[in-house]
C-alpha cells in the first residue's frame, strides 16, 4: 500500500509538470487557433535560462524571475515574427513554422551550451514530509504548490477580471472583440508572455526533479502536449490539465507500477485515439 500511495504522489507530480507545460499551449491554441509547438524549446530554453542564472548568481528565485522575463520575450518576438505574419494562411502554414522554430531553438541550446546534459542542483525551499510512512520530498512538494499556485492565479485571471474577459472575447472571434474596442493584437501577445512565463517554470522544474538539463528534453513533451489539448478539448484549459493529471497517473501507475509491457511515451496518444473514437470533441470540448 505504502509503494501504490508513492507511485499516486510521483503520478500527480508528473501529471502536475505535463499541465504547467501544456497550459501554455492550450491558452495560445484558445486565442489564436494556432498549434503551437514551439512551446516545448520555449520550455526548454526556460530551464537552460534557468541553470545559467543559477550557476551565475547561486539565486533561485533570481533563476526563476530572469528564465520567466526571457522566455516571456521569446514567446512574443516568435508570436510576433512567425506566427502573425502567417494568420493568412491556411492553419498547417503556422504548424509547419512552429515546428521549425522548435528544432532551430534547439539546435541553438546545443550550440551555445553544448550537446551534453548539465545537471541543476537547486534545493527548493520547501521542507521534507514523511506522512504516515510515506516521505514526500521538497521538489514534489513544491511542483504540488506551484502548479497549484499557477492554476488558481490563472483561473482567476481568465474569469474574474476584465483581462480575462477580453482573452476570453478574443478566443471566440478577434475581429469581433476588436471592432468592439478590444486590443485584440495586445491581448495575442499577452497570451505568449503567459504562456511562455508558465513554461519557463516547467523547464525549471524539471531540470531540478530530474537534475538534468539537455538540448532534447522538449521533444516528447512537444508531442505529447498536442495529444493531451486533443484529449482535454481543443482550447480547454481545464480540459488539458485535468488529462495531464490523468496521463502522469496512468504512465507511473501502468508502467511503473503495475509493470505493464507498453511504451510510456505512447500512453499519450493512445489516449488520444481512444477520445478521438469515443468522444472527438475531447473531456471538455463542446460539440
């Protein structure tokens, strides 16, 4: 019982990390119906920032404030030089643009940093539990609060403020929130820097829970992010968190716990037929 309650607490904090990653994505495929898949070297770029800042200054927070600006400013000079100019064009132009940018982002990680993995040693402050023999370390604890943290903040933002109601205007048709006053364009970017800050913290995160950084580390995040908007509903924030925290359940549960024979990187997208086939407008979509 004690391994199966441990197994459930690693499964919501894998589940946790896939929902801060496609956060981003749902919110930017919501306002602009653009596949973004360039989010995933956003993340990655954001834990690189991260360990370069660390190491510089011995600051945490410093690392997490300095990756979340520059990834903020990433996201807008990609919505701003890739993505806008392109919204004339069929909806696969900007897809096949968004891949492009994630492999040069990549490959420039591994020029400049080099192929090899760093590792990012950061204790974050959050103290050890051991709760009726189970032990909860302060990295599992913290990916709890801080994805909790970023959901409220983020819920909030979209249904109780006025921001939230021009996002929300946006999304339902740009040109109609813009000829009703709403800065439609201003409201785009501002949905990159959002969505780019929160993946910074992913890839922060995830450099300290595995303690390695490397060039690569967005590739299956990049495609299982797609499967878990699909499966969540297309530009359903609560839809893709709530099939994050499905997906981290059922990889360390199936595979690490019950041992089952299957690849833990096709879970996503077995999910994602199997919704496709039973219910194509996904968990929370709208028909």
């Amino acid at each position: 019982m004690q391994l199966l309650i441990e197994q459930i607490l690693n499964g919501l904090a894998m589940g946790s990390i896939y929902a801060i990653i496609t956060l981003g994505l749902a919110l930017v495929y919501g306002v602009m119906r653009i596949l973004h898949v360039a989010h995933a070297s956003v993340y990655t770029f954001g834990a690189y920032a991260g360990v370069f800042i660390f190491q510089a200054t011995g600051s945490l927070a410093l690392a997490f404030l300095g990756s979340m600006l520059l990834c903020a400013i990433l996201g807008v000079l990609i919505e701003r030089l890739v993505y806008f100019p392109l919204l004339k064009f069929p909806p696969y132009v900007p897809l096949i643009a968004s891949i492009a940018v994630m492999l040069t982002i990549e490959e420039l990680c591994r020029l400049i940093a080099g192929p090899q993995i760093l590792t990012f040693s950061a204790k974050l402050p959050f103290p050890d539990l051991d709760v009726a023999g189970v032990h909860l370390s302060s990295t599992l604890i913290a990916i709890y609060v801080i994805t909790a943290a970023i959901l409220l903040l983020l819920w909030y933002l979209i249904n109780r403020t006025e921001l939230g109601l021009a996002m929300r205007a946006t999304s339902q048709d740009m040109a109609i929130a813009g000829a009703q006053g709403i800065n439609s364009h201003y409201i785009v970017s501002l949905t990159f820097v959002i969505g780019s800050a929160i993946a910074a913290i992913g890839g922060i995160l995830v450099g300290i829970y595995y303690n390695q950084v490397y060039p690569t580390m967005g590739a299956v995040p990049a495609y299982k992010t797609l499967a878990l908007i699909v499966v969540g509903g297309m530009g359903s924030v609560a839809g893709a968190v709530i099939a994050a925290l499905m997906l981290g359940l059922a990889e360390t549960l199936l595979i690490g716990y019950l041992n089952v024979p299957f690849p833990r990187d096709a879970l996503a997208f077995v999910a994602m037929i199997g919704v496709l086939v039973w219910r194509s407008e996904g968990l929370l979509g709208s028909r």
